[in-house]
C-alpha cells in the first residue's frame, strides 16, 4: 500500500463526553473545557487509497518513534474552534485505543482551554503528502531500524522496503520481508531481516547479513572490502540444479573464460592453468578472501577490483559450495580440450585450417570456428560432465543439444545401431550429469566438410551441425559465414536441412532413458 506522511497529529488526553468514539456521529457545537493535548507529532499511514473513512479497515499507521505500526480507527472530520472562536480543519482518529486529533493547521487559539467541535463521520479525509516509497537516510551516519522515518514520511516497516543509506557509516536493520538496501557511501553493517532480500553495501569496507530467506548480495569492482557474513543461509543447497533456493552474489564479471586465458597466458607452465571459472573462483576462495591471490601467486591484474570475503557461522564459506547457483559462474565451453595433430589444444585456440583428430576419418580439417556467449538460463543452461563420467579426463561441460557419442547393447537393440548420439540434455540425472544455471555462457563450435565425432576432453562427441535448430542458436554474422563457405546450405529447406546427414543416429528424448538404466 501507498504511504501518506500526516504531520499536525495531536494526542488528546481528555474524553470526548457525550460522543461515541466507536461509530462517531454527527457532533455539532459540543464543548469540552480544560482539555488537554500532547505536543505536535507525526506518523506515516499507510492505506489503499489514500483516503481515511470511517469504514476503511486495512489503514495503519507508524507513530514517530514506534517500533511497529499501528491500526487507524477514523472517526470522522469536521471543524474544531477555540476559545475565540478561531476555527480550524480537524479530523479525529482512535490509534492504540488514543485519540488524535489531526489538525494541519495547528490548534485553535486557547484550545487548551476550551475547544468546541463540528465533526461527521461522514467526513472522509484525503492524505496529504504520499512519500516516494523510499526510506532515505541522510549523509550522516545513523541507525537506521524498523521505525526509522525519513524525511519525506517513509517508514522502515517488517514488509518489503527500499532501504538507501546513502553516506556515513550507516547501522541498516530492514526487519522482515523482501527487502532492497543500498548502504552507500561509507562503511556500514547491513542486516536484511527475515525475506528474500537484495544487499548492496555500495563504497567503502561494509559488512553484509541476509539473515533468514534467500538473498542476493550485490558487489561492484573497486567497492570496497566487504564481508557477507551469512552467505550460504539459505533454504536450499548450493547445487541442487535450483537457483532460487539459494544466497546469490554475481561474480561473473571477475571469474569468467577472458580472466581464465588472460591467468592462463600469463604463466608458461601449462600445469598451472585453470581449466574454467568456477575452478578459479574456488581456488580464490581457499584463503578466505576473494581478492585475485592464488596460491600466493597475485593474479589480481587479471581479476581485479574485488576484495571479498564470504563467510558464514565466524568462518569462511568452503569453495565447494560456490557453484553456478551462487556465484553465476560455471564452468563453461572455453578451455575444453581438444585432440589435435598437434596434441590437446583449448578450442577457443584452433584455427581453421586445424587438424582435428575423428572418430571416423582419421585427422581432418577446420572449416569454422565460431563462439557466443550468452545468459547460462533455459535453453541455453549448461550441460555439466564431471569427469569420468562418459570416459572424459576432466569436467566437460556442452550445450543441451550437442550430442555425445555413445555405445551400448541396448541401442543396438532398440534402434538397431550400437552406436548413437544422445543429445546432452537427455543425459541429466545420470553419471552425475547436471544443468546449471545462471551468469553467462560461452560457447564454441567448430564445423568440418561432414559431420564428425571428435574428442573433447578424450570424450566422444559430435561437431557442429548446422541444422536448423543449431543455426538458430548463432548470430547472424556468424550464419553468413558458414552459408559461405557452404553455399549449399542456403538452398536447403528447413526439413531437408534437419535431415542432413549425421555421423551416427539421434536419440530422442523418450528412448534416451532405456538405454542408460
């Protein structure tokens, strides 16, 4: 609901004599004597129309200095005069069994001692002043609780809040719901409450709480050293191929395949390289801080401007459990060796013109090389192959739809060939191959004169072919260039092009189970 900052509330310690505060009624010319009032307050109330009526029954409000809101009772409005007869607009309202007067002008002159009334309870009040839904602090350092009011009137509630400290060494608590705070300049201790909350402790050293629910933490390169302090309080696992039960941070922009070859490039032992993201990731995380220091080798020029640490229960959180579901960065296509004449080389290294050793033909050349990356998410999500798990040396990971080689005497009985191709998709759930989702993805492909099975990671699987399904997945500059250099695929019609020759059967999605139980 909207919220509405209503200054000019006055708290009335007498009894309205004669009137029913319950169901107030028409009250005309009733006087009360030696009345008494608390000074000036203010309150934010929140309601779905921004108008008060004596029906409404969803109305609250949060009382300066309240810890919680309250519910409004609106009894009615009118007019209220003073001793001179100076006459003022008033609305009257019962809040924690008190009665308030709200009068924007002020009291009435020597109301204190006498005030008389002309009030309906058919007299609705129209809100003043709707704030902008953001509680702002100022750039001062403050304590910033439930209760905490701005200066436009916004209240932090335990509902959802958009919560911005803005500068000074802010203390932020954002109580209950889905809450999105921003900390701001300086050095500040953010708690997000119960909720799915979205934290950003922006500039300078912040330390970070989600508290209950499954947040998402935000950091920016050159933010500062922060410190999460929950990460991994959540109500899922950080790898059970469900993204939304989890604590998030993107780290994407830090650990990704550019970082990886520019690490990689920067040190001559091969033996030293890092096979995808995540492994650097995690093999950053085994000290305790996330900050480019590997090993005691500072690779901080290549993954700069992060100092984190992600922590949970006083201690750092194990690099096992930064996966794709926490951290969006995965394991992806670059780096995937390839068996070559000249020996197992990174695909983003071939070159056209390669020699790639086949399953069928021996060693055979390059025609194209191309790669995309796009958002790890539905279609597009990663296929994981731990390694070993179809002869593989390492971690592979695919595209759904590339297909692997297999071989079984359930295909040859089922589909009359003991060799089959399966795309990698309907293979999740088996050997502990999984999907993965979130962060991005890049991929790579590689097309010869026909298809091919070639070996990735010492694993069998096919090359690029460009059926419909597959030529959809590139950028157009990228289909130009293949419909170069094989012209006559423009001339082939969708289904013709779907059925162009493959180097062994394709299973389909309901025959892919019989053959792996």
């Amino acid at each position: 609901m909207a919220q509405y900052l209503l200054g000019g509330l006055y708290k009335y310690n007498g009894s309205l004599l004669g009137v029913d505060v319950t169901s107030l009624d028409d009250v005309l010319g009733i006087s009360y004597v030696l009345s008494s009032f608390d000074p000036v307050t203010s309150g934010t109330v929140s309601d779905s129309d921004g108008v008060l009526t004596s029906s409404d029954t969803d109305s609250t409000i949060w009382l300066d200095g309240a810890t919680e809101a309250s519910a409004v009772n609106y009894l009615g409005g009118g007019t209220i005069s003073g001793t001179f007869l100076d006459t003022r607009d008033v609305s009257i309202m019962v809040i924690d069994g008190e009665i308030y007067f709200y009068m924007p002008e002020g009291q009435p002159l020597l109301s204190f001692l006498a005030f008389s009334l002309n009030v309906s309870a058919n007299t609705s009040l129209t809100l003043p002043n709707e704030t902008d839904g953001i509680v702002n602090g100022t750039s001062g350092g403050e304590v910033m609780g439930v209760g905490y009011t701005d200066a436009d009137g916004d209240v932090i509630t335990n509902d959802a809040d958009t919560i911005n400290g803005n500068g000074g060494n802010d203390t932020i608590s954002a109580g209950g719901g889905d809450d999105v705070v921003n900390g701001g300049a300086n050095n500040d201790v953010i708690d997000g409450g119960a909720g799915d909350d979205t934290i950003d402790g922006g500039s300078g050293a912040d330390a970070l709480t989600g508290g209950d629910g499954d947040d998402t933490f935000v950091y920016v390169a050159g933010q500062g050293a922060d410190t999460i302090t929950d990460f991994g309080n959540d109500t899922g696992t950080a790898d059970d191929g469900d993204a939304t039960n989890n604590d998030f941070i993107d780290l994407t922009n830090f650990y990704n395949d550019t970082v990886v070859t520019a690490v990689n490039g920067s040190d001559a032992n091969a033996d030293n390289d890092f096979k995808h993201a995540l492994e650097m990731l995690k093999a950053d995380q085994a000290d305790g801080t996330l900050d480019g220091i590997i090993n005691g080798v500072n690779y901080s020029a290549y993954i700069s401007g992060i100092n984190l640490k992600l922590e949970l229960s006083g201690a750092a959180v194990a690099s096992s459990e930064l996966t794709a579901e926490t951290t969006g960065v995965i394991c992806f296509g670059a780096g995937t060796l390839i068996t070559t004449m000249r020996g197992a080389i990174p695909i983003e290294y071939l070159l056209p013109g390669d020699k790639v050793l086949t399953m069928d033909n021996g060693y055979k050349q390059v025609r194209w090389l191309g790669n995309r990356t796009v958002r790890a998410t539905g279609k597009n999500a990663p296929i994981h192959i731990p390694a070993g798990a179809l002869g593989n040396e390492r971690d592979l990971v695919v595209s759904p739809n590339h297909r692997m080689w297999l071989r079984s005497s359930e295909a040859e009985l089922l589909l009359g060939d003991h060799e089959v191709l399966v795309p990698a998709k309907f293979l999740v759930g088996f050997f502990g191959i999984t999907q993965q989702r979130g962060g991005l993805i890049g991929y790579h492909h590689m097309l010869f004169d026909q298809h091919e099975i070639v070996f990735a990671e010492g694993c069998a699987s096919e090359s690029f072919h460009p059926g419909v399904q597959a030529m959809d997945t590139l950028e157009q500059a990228a289909r130009d260039e293949i419909l170069e250099l094989f012209p006559e695929l423009a001339k082939i019609d969708g289904d013709a092009m779907r059925n162009m020759a493959l180097a062994r059967q394709s299973v389909k999605a309901h025959e892919a189970p019989l053959l792996l139980v």
